[in-house]
C-alpha cells in the first residue's frame, strides 16, 4: 500500500521528517518497501515559463521551435508536444534535470538548438500517458518552481501491510497509529452533507445473510461524471490507482483513505432493488476488466431483480459501470465475510485492491461513514442530489474488552513499565479504558479484530514505548577465550562480514521463470506438489535469483549501494524416484554506488569488488581460484570461476534486460561458487620475516581474449623460494598498445626470511621470472 507524506500529515499533524517517519513506520512493525522523494532530479532545475512564441521546424514537420521566456532569459526549446501554443505556461525542465533517470541537456535536433525541455505529467511522474505538455493555470508565476503547486515537494512510501492489520490497508488506520507516537490528534474526513429524503430509498435484500451480515445503498441523483480535478487525479496515480472518472475515483480515493472499499453503480441500469445472494452455478457476468466469468453457487454476488451486477467485494460488472452518460447512481458500502471472498478470489484466480481488504477483514462499524464521504466528495465534484442511506444489517459489533493486569504484563514485558505509561500509549491508539490499581479493561473497537489477548495489548505498548528502552536481564557467560570455527562456511560468513558484506536469509523457493534467465532449464528444476505461488513453485538451483530481489528491495528503499552475500543450499532434480542432490553454494552481489568517503573516491561498483573476496577465499583456503572469461546467460563481462581445474561458480555484471526484470537501475554484479567441497584449512605458522621486501612491477602483453590464468600458471612452476607474493594491480588497453592487446601489470614481493636483500639478489630473482615468461612465449611491455 503507498501513501504519500503530506497527504498522511492531513490526517495527523505529526512533526516527523520524511525519514523520520519512515523509521516510526518500521518501529510500528509496518515494513517500508519503497521510499522515494517525487522532486528528485527536478528541485532547482524545473521553473514556470510562457510561450512566446511557436513556428515550424524548417527540417522536420513533426516539430516545432518555441521561445519560452522563464522570468530571466529566453530558452529555445525544441517541442513535438500537439498542443504547443502561444500564451500558455508550461513547466521547463533546465540543463542538469533528470527525468526518468535521462539527465537533461542541450541538444541538436534535426539541425536547431535545443535548450530545455517543456514537460508533461507523466514526465513529471503524475499521470501514466500525456497526449501532450502539461499546460499550467493563472496561478502559476513565471520564473518560480511549479513543484510545490504540483504536488511534487512530497514523499511516497510504499508499505508491507501484514494480513492481520487490515486495520493499516487505509490512510485513516495509519493516522490512528501514529497519533499512538505523537499524541497529536486524528483528524477525521469531512462528511457533512445535505440529504435529502424525497430522492428515496433503494430497496436492499439480503438472501446470505452470513456472507453480507451488512449493507449500505446510498442514491445520489443528477450527477455530471467527467475527468476529476487535478488533486484526486494526482493523488490517486501516486497511490497506485488509475484515474478513471469522478465518481469511480472518488470510490478509489475513499477506499485508500479510510481502508473500506466501495462500488458505484449506474441507478439507471438497474433492475428493481439489490439482492445479495449466492450465484447460481453456470450464471455469467461480464466484469469491469471486460472479462466474461462463469460464476459457482461457492461466489457471493450483488444481482438486481434479473442478473448479477457485480461479484461481491472482487469487482463489478460492465453492464451496470458508471460512463458519462450517466446521471443517477448508487453508492454500495457494504461489509462481505472475509472467508466467502477469499473463496471467490481463489475459485475465478482475481484480486483486486477491494478484495485484498476484504479478504483480511473489513470493520462493519465503517460502513455508514465511507457512504458519507464518497457522498460528499461526489456532490463536490459532480454535483448532484444525495438520498438517505439505507442500511440492512444483521450483526451488531461492541468493543472487545481485554483485561490487564499490571503483574503479569511487568513480567512479560521484563520491565516495569508505569501503569500512567501503559494508559496514555493505549488511549492514543483509540481505546477506551476501565482501570483499577491492579488491572486494566481495554474496549477494542471492532477495527483492531488483531488484537485478541492480553498479550496482544502489551505488544502495543512495546512497539511505542521501544523495545530498545527494555534492558537486558543476561548475566555474563564468562570471558571471551578466541573464536574457533567449526566449519567451513561459519569461516566463510565470517570473511565474507569482515570483508564488509552483510549475510542474506532467502527462501529455497523460486520462479522457473527466474532461473531460466540464468540459463537453468525448468525441467532440471524440483517442483512442489502444492505451491502457494509461481514465485516459490520449485525449489532453487542459484541463489542469484534471491540476492537479487534484496539488492532491488534496498535499492527501492533509498540505499544507495549495497553488498551482501548468502550461504545456502541449492536443488537439482535427479529423477522422480530418488532424493534431488543438495549442494552448499556461496553467492556474493553489490550493487550501486559507492559515496565519497576519507578512505574511497565516489564510483560505480565494479567487478573488483567481489574478486576481491574471492581472493580473500582463495587465500584462506589455500585453493587454485581463476575465472576463465565464457559468455554467460544473464551475465555480460562474465566469466566461470575454477577451482582446482574444475568449473565450480560464475562471476559477471546483471545484463540489462535481467536488471529491468527486477526494478534496478544501477550497475549490478554477482558471483556464486559450489562450496560443497571446501574444508576448513589447515593452520600453518610460519615465523614471519624481519627484514624488508622489495616490489617489482612487470607488464605482459597478451592477446584479447587469452587469460590471465595462462601467466599464472607459468608463474606458478617456477615462482623463485623468496617471491613472497605477486598480485595484479592493473590490467590496461588502449593507446601504445596494439588494438588486439592488453597488458597485464603484475607486482612481485620479494623478500628474505634470513637477511637484507642486496639490490643484485633482488635483481636475480627478478631475472629467474623474466626468463621464464619469455621463455613460455609471452612479450614483456617495456623491456628492451
């Protein structure tokens, strides 16, 4: 679910930042998925100008050259927009902006200058497809930034709602929640209208009476359907909803705002009264998304007197949708039993944002508010006439009343936490309270069906009051004596975290469709007999797949750069009548951009990045380690990793087409090695030396697409007693080197255990591992 920062502040006048309230949120248990400021690329770079003038483009008809005077200077802009014209305003976007990740620039089209751009809404991010440039109102002044006005000086966040808080699925329940932090107070939505008795009440049969225990039908004739203003257009595309009209969006907009979804049909196009029952089995619908479905007697649906007109609390039906020539209509609020919708949905294969809320539960207290409000904001933007509700119901909820007491929640808790504390928490999240010296009644309102127990109520004091002020009650368990590993992959992880990665935990699940894009073939996969999803139909052959959703989850939630790694099991089919073969694999990714630290210019990641803990591995496990350069599927500048002559992993950069595939727009790279055979090594202490050592550096030419790992087995049978170590520092082409060349820029360490090396000593075993190149065929750059 997303929500918009100042769009939440109207609710509470809360006075967290941006990224404060991203943190509340994640205190309050509610995961951010995705955190993102709207102006980004756009503050300071976009400003209000006026057309002053449009002619033709003497080299393409398509195009039009404009002169946009912008409060300081005059801009030529090269324009195709269709409805370019003298006089209006329009939003500028100046040298330096970035739009959908394009940096703006001046440019030469077709022969003329270009030096902006003239913007429209889905370039700013505000509407899906633009026939052309947004044309802005009087009250925008030449030369100062649209965005405010726009909308634009806003954050969206993009919340994980757990199923059991259908309570958060509305912008309302979020506002309740953070008043529990700030003890500012919810500000409820305006729903004062006139009703008016002679526009009659729609009659209303309920024949399931536990599948609709309530429903509400409110007339509202004489309306005009057409676009919605601006601000519920906006605010309805941030949230993840296509604007459709403005009676449909109003419905949308109430059902993100309060958390209830609500229906909107065509009075005219109805037969009788409504009926709530049980299709019969074989009936038909055509639905909203222009789908014809056959129902079961297992679907609740919403009929008139001849047909069903909607499928309860999934979707509508067409036949009965609301379209311009609309004129009377009725507004459906109703509450469906969460388990009779689950049914449906999992019987047509359907979800939609209305089912979603009601398949975790909705509050049946809400009804008659959400028909108000779709009321009143109905009658503001398309006029009309609002009848009485008619409200049918069946069931009648009180507070649910929890007890208490205050010795057994200190003992729970682990701390005693004040009984003044425990109430002002509980009455900032709405609950009314009863209290005595020892305990203390909580009346629940029927909106928190999540809240069951007395432990239930503790937890809510704990998320406000901080888990972080309860103090640890562990006694010490003795001196640290050293660590000991006790296998391979606990030395593993352990390299891999002091290397500055973080582990990752993923499933052993997977979607075929992931591995394919590495090159697995589905029918090597193991499937599961009952999967929940596509997304865990099998069990993994890579974990690729999994390090790269966390690096697109990290990404999409504001990191900047990020580096981890997993140990795990992996899966391969070996045939129905026998167990699939488990290997230990090891996978490592980083992905973004370094910040400018003391220590680290500001750059891309690269492949170094992780060939440096594969050498860290190397080294540690005293294993021959190479990468011999093949093309490989999902990979570009990829390579096989061997280890002992044997091809045991895979090291690249994420291709394009894979890094779309999972939202992320930064360079991406990963390395997965089988550890199955790795064993922790035998520790060896050799007596380190006194004396210095001396580096030399050699170049080698060698050919493209020959590898390194030809050198270094050459280097390897003749590597002189006292070369301590060699490492390549840099690896080049490019000017002074043949077209179909590279050079290679290995260092050597020398040095004696026994004494001072004499620079001729030095000079001879320098001399031994020139020779033996030269000798194995290889050209040394710059040795004469």
């Amino acid at each position: 679910m997303k929500v918009l920062y100042n769009l939440l502040k109207q609710y509470v006048d809360f006075e967290l930042n941006p990224n404060e309230l991203k943190e509340t949120f994640e205190n309050l248990g509610i995961e951010v998925e995705e955190f993102h400021y709207l102006a980004e690329g756009l503050e300071g770079k976009v400003t209000t100008g006026i057309v002053e003038e449009v002619r033709e483009h003497p080299n393409a008809k398509d195009y039009k050259i404009v002169k946009v005077y912008t409060g300081q200077r005059i801009l030529q802009i090269v324009s195709g927009a269709p409805n370019l014209r003298k006089g209006i305003k329009v939003v500028v976007a100046l040298p330096g902006a970035v739009i959908k990740g394009v940096r703006i620039g001046e440019k030469n089209i077709k022969g003329i200058t270009s030096e902006a751009n003239i913007l429209s809404l889905e370039e700013l991010g505000l509407e899906e497809d633009s026939p052309g440039i947004l044309i802005l109102g009087d009250d925008f002044k030449v030369g100062e930034s649209p965005l405010e006005k726009l909308g634009l000086i806003d954050w969206v966040y993009d919340l994980y709602i757990f199923p059991n808080r259908p309570d958060l699925m509305g912008i309302l329940g979020l506002a309740y929640e953070l008043k529990a932090v700030t003890g500012k107070e919810v500000r409820m939505p305006r729903v004062g209208i006139e009703e008016d008795e002679s526009v009659g009440l729609y009659p209303v049969e309920i024949l399931d009476k536990e599948g609709c225990p309530r429903y509400t039908a409110r007339i509202i004739k004489g309306v005009k359907v057409k676009e919605s203003p601006f601000w519920l257009r906006r605010t309805l595309f941030l949230l993840g909803q296509r604007p459709i009209n403005n009676i449909v969006d109003v419905t949308n907009f109430v059902m993100l705002e309060l958390g209830h979804p609500l229906h909107a049909f065509d009075l005219g196009k109805l037969k009788d009264k409504i009926i709530v029952r049980r299709a019969d089995k074989g009936e038909k619908i055509l639905c909203l998304d222009g789908v014809g479905r056959e129902l079961s007697d297992e679907i609740l649906v919403i009929a008139d007197a001849e047909k069903p007109i909607a499928i309860a609390g999934i979707i509508g039906g067409e036949d009965t949708g609301v379209t311009e020539e609309t004129e009377d209509i009725l507004i459906e609020s109703a509450h469906f039993d969460r388990a009779r919708i689950r049914k449906g949905v999992s019987i047509l294969g359907i979800k939609t944002e209305s089912s979603r809320r009601f398949e975790r539960g909705s509050d049946p207290e809400i009804l008659p508010l959400a028909s108000r409000r779709a009321a009143k904001l109905i009658l503001e933007t398309a006029g009309g006439k609002s009848g009485l509700v008619n409200d049918v119901k069946y069931i009648t909820l009180k507070d649910k009343k929890i007890t208490v007491y205050f010795d057994k929640f200190n003992r729970f808790v682990g701390e005693e936490i004040e009984p003044s504390t425990v109430k002002n928490i509980l009455e900032n999240f709405g609950f009314l309270l009863r209290s005595d010296n020892e305990k203390l009644e909580v009346f629940v309102p029927p909106r928190r069906r999540d809240l069951e127990v007395w432990q239930d109520i503790a937890e809510e004091v704990l998320k406000v009051y901080g888990y972080d002020r309860i103090k640890g009650k562990i006694s010490s368990g003795g001196s640290f004596t050293g660590k000991k590993f006790k296998t391979a992959v606990s030395l593993i992880r352990d390299l891999a975290t002091k290397s500055g990665f973080y582990e990752i935990k993923t499933v052993e699940f997977a979607n075929p469709l992931e591995l394919e894009e590495f090159g697995f073939r589905k029918e090597e996969a193991v499937p599961l007999k009952n999967p929940l999803t596509q997304d865990a139909s099998v069990l993994r052959m890579s974990l690729i797949p999994g390090i790269l959703r966390f690096a697109s989850l990290n990404l999409r939630r504001g990191q900047k750069f990020v580096r981890g790694f997993e140990v795990g099991k992996v899966f391969l089919w070996r045939g129905e009548d026998k167990l699939p073969e488990e290997k230990m694999h090891f996978a490592a990714i980083v992905a973004g951009r370094l910040e400018k630290k003391w220590y680290n210019m500001e750059r891309d990641v690269d492949i170094y990045d992780l060939t440096g803990l594969m050498e860290i591995l190397r080294d540690e496990f005293k294993l021959q380690i190479e990468v011999e350069e093949r093309v490989l599927k999902g990979l570009v500048n990829s390579g096989i990793i061997r280890i002992e002559g044997k091809d045991a992993g895979v090291i690249g950069e994420i291709t394009p087409r894979v890094k779309k595939y999972y939202g992320i727009k930064m360079p991406c790279f990963v390395m997965e090695i089988d550890i199955s055979s790795f064993s922790l090594p035998e520790k060896k202490y050799e007596k380190f030396s006194l004396y210095p050592s001396t580096r030399r550096d050699l170049s080698i030419l060698l050919d493209k697409d020959r590898s390194y790992s030809e050198i270094k087995l050459t280097i390897d049978k003749i590597l002189p007693d006292l070369v301590e170590k060699y490492e390549v520092i840099d690896v080049y082409s490019g000017s002074n080197i043949p077209e179909d060349k590279k050079s290679i820029t290995i260092a050597f360490y020398i040095r004696s255990k026994e004494k001072t090396l004499t620079q001729e000593e030095v000079d001879a075993e320098f001399s031994k591992i020139i020779n033996a190149i030269k000798n194995a065929g290889f050209e040394i750059r710059g040795l004469e």
